[in-house]
C-alpha cells in the first residue's frame, strides 16, 4: 500500500456514502483515516480515505 499525498484543496473522487458511485469533489479536512470532501455537485460528507482516490 502507497502512502497519500493529499493535501487540502486537492481533487479526488470518492464513493458516495460507500454506494459504489464516485463523484468528484475537493479535500475539506484530513485527520487520519477521516476525510472531509466537497462535492463539485454541492454535497458535503465526512468519509474514510480507502473511498476516496486521486484523480
């Protein structure tokens, strides 16, 4: 496993809610394996990082 490079205001895609559909969208926050994104659709969630990838 590689570890993430992310940064705040970086773009990834992640799946939805764990719902098997990716969107794209933008780091909000980091810490540890929470990840905070907004949607480019306007959602907002809070995920793990193994749902999300780089794009």
């Amino acid at each position: 496993m590689r570890p993430y490079n992310w940064v705040i205001g970086m773009k990834v895609e992640c799946n939805y809610k764990g719902a098997g559909d990716w969107y794209a969208g933008k780091i909000t926050s980091l810490g540890g394996e929470k990840i905070g994104i907004a949607y480019d659709d306007g959602d907002k969630e809070t995920t793990r990082t193994g749902r999300c990838r780089s794009r």
